[in-house]
C-alpha cells in the first residue's frame, strides 16, 4: 500500500508530474490490475493515481486505453 500511496503522491507533484516516467515503468497495467481484484482502498489510489495519469497529454492518457482501462474503471462504477 505504501508503493501505490507513494505512486500517486508523484504523480500529484505539480506543476510537472513524471507522467511519462510512470509510464515508461509499465506501472499502468499493474495500476489498472488492482482495480480488478484488491481491496477497495488499493481500488482507491489506483484509480486516482490512473485518473492523474490521464492529466497528461493525449499520447499518456492513451495509454491507460491502450491497456483496456475505460472498461475497467467502468466497471467500479457497476
């Protein structure tokens, strides 16, 4: 839990969050992971880490649809 908290407290840094530099971690696919299968405070921070990603260009919130997130986040709100 405190890896995730730590994820999205970077990506909160403002004025320029590492965006790319999370993305180039290939953490969005372990980030969008979570939201299927944890508990709903991992749920939490994953989401709001995803939803800082998204924050960034066209190109960085992409990837969030290239690895099937709309689906995913869609989901929670089932």
């Amino acid at each position: 839990m405190k890896g995730l908290i730590g994820i999205r407290k970077l990506l909160s840094i403002e004025p320029y969050p590492p965006i790319q530099e999370i993305i180039d971690l290939k953490i969005v696919p372990e980030l969008l992971n979570l939201l299927d299968n944890a508990p709903n405070e991992f749920k939490f921070e994953a989401v709001w880490s995803l939803t800082n990603l998204a924050s960034g260009t066209e190109e960085q919130a992409n990837t969030i649809l290239i690895y099937g997130g709309v689906q995913k986040i869609y989901n929670l709100l089932d």
